[in-house]
C-alpha cells in the first residue's frame, strides 16, 4: 500500500506542484482547495500517474468542514504520513498603520489558523502511529518584516514558531517537521496580494527569475523522501538574485 500525503491548497500554485511532485514520488494524494472544478482537474491529472487520488473542498478557515473533511474520510485514507499545511496567501501591501481589516483576517485565519486546524485534526493519528511528516510552508517574510509586509510578515513568523513548537512537542516519536521557507516564487501569490491587478503583480518578478512551483516541491520532496532518521528542520529557498525578503537585486 503506497503512503498517503495530504496537500492543502492543492489547487494552484505550490501547493498543486507539491501534489504533482508528491504523486510522481508513488503517494496516494488527498488533494484539498476551494475550488472544486481545479481540484478533479489535478485528480485526473494524478490519477493518471497510477496512484489512488482523494479530493477534499474545503477552507482551511472554516474549523468545522476541516473537521468534517478529515473525520469523514474513508478508513483507508486515514492513516496520513505526509501533512503539506500549504494553503495560505498575502492580502494586501498597505503600511500596518493603514492596513485592511478584512485582508488581515484572512491572512491571519488562513495562515496560521488554518495551518494549526489541519495539525490539529492529523497529527494525532501520525502521533500514535508513531510515524509522518509535516511539511509547513512558511516564507522568508516570516525571517524578517519588509515594507508593507507586516501582517503576513508575521502570519509567516508564526510558522515558523509553530513548526518549531511542534517539532519540540513530537521529539518522542518518530513524526519529523519541516518549515520551508521560499522567497519570490511566481504563482497567483502577487495577484492575490494585489486583489487582481495582475500587471502590478507582475512588477514584482520584473528583472529577476524568479523561483517556480516546482522548484519548491522538489525541496519538499527532498525533506520528505530524507532518510528517517533525518529531519530536515528547515529550508529558506530564495532566487538567486535574491539575499533576503528586502534585497532583490534586479537586471
Ligand atoms: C513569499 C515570499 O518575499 O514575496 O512568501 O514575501 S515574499
């Protein structure tokens, strides 16, 4: 029986090259999102790939459909090994002084409420199983704040915190944790920062290559295929004109 990962916010982004990457790696794939047509698209795509695929449309937000999703899984989609906590996202790049209330709720209720429900509800089973591996993924935004940055500069901190507060909170078994943490990586992460303006989001890969999805999964895989006694505790993966979350040297 092939091992079982989950990916949240499998429906775009990293978190579809996570899921694409991870079903490549012979996983059977529980697939989550908000947008049901994206989901069976990638399942068939999986599917495809010989390996058994299990969709979920939920919001990481709503604390009760996560429950109902994972409480109600079939018997044989329990046993979870690999937890990707990847749904998140920024909303908004205003001064913290004049930031939207709404983009910090959704930031902070997706980022760090959303990532801890998932934990809530799956590590227990890995727990007593005494095996699995959750893969958070965090940000360089959450190493340290740049300008307009502030609220998911912190959500990102709080990943961070989280990954490490739970890796110190399962040392006795043999359950590993990874924060990986990508700088610019090109995917709807800037058009959703922006609420849509595309050409803005645009302006932030200008005159750098900027990392992909996949070049983010393959980290991930790198993490989760380690050897067993090897816990990769964290990665911080930038561009390579890239040195920090403020410095990006453009051509
Ligand atoms: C995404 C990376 O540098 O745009 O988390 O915040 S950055």
């Amino acid at each position: 029986m092939n091992k079982i990962a989950l990916v949240t916010g499998a429906t775009s982004g990293i978190g579809e090259a996570c899921a694409r990457k991870l079903a490549i790696c012979g996983y059977n794939m529980i697939i989550t999102g908000r947008k049901a047509d994206h989901l069976d698209a990638l399942a068939r795509e999986l599917a495809a790939l010989g390996v058994g695929v299990f969709t979920l449309e939920f919001d990481v937000r709503d604390r009760e459909a996560a429950t109902a999703a994972i409480q109600g899984l079939p018997p044989e989609w329990q046993e979870i090994d690999v937890l990707v906590n990847n749904a998140g996202g920024a909303w908004g790049l205003e001064p913290e002084y004049e930031g939207n209330y709404e983009d910090w709720d959704t930031m902070i209720d997706t980022n760090i409420k959303g990532l801890l429900t998932m934990t809530r509800l799956i590590v227990p089973g890995m727990v007593e199983r005494n095996r699995g591996h959750v893969v958070n993924i965090g940000s360089v935004a959450g190493d340290a704040a740049y300008a307009g940055g502030n609220v998911y500069c912190a959500t990102k901190s709080a990943v961070k915190a989280l990954s490490d507060g739970l890796r110190i909170d399962v040392a006795h078994t043999r359950v590993r944790v990874t924060n990986i943490k990508p700088g610019l990586v090109e995917t709807n992460f800037s058009v959703t920062r922006f609420h849509g303006d595309k050409e803005r989001a645009d302006g932030v890969y200008k005159g750098i290559q900027p990392l992909t999805g996949e070049d983010i999964a393959e980290c991930v895989a790198f993490a989760v295929n380690a050897p067993e006694h090897v816990q990769v505790a964290e990665l911080l993966v930038l561009a390579t004109h890239q040195a920090s979350g403020s410095v990006i040297h453009r051509q």
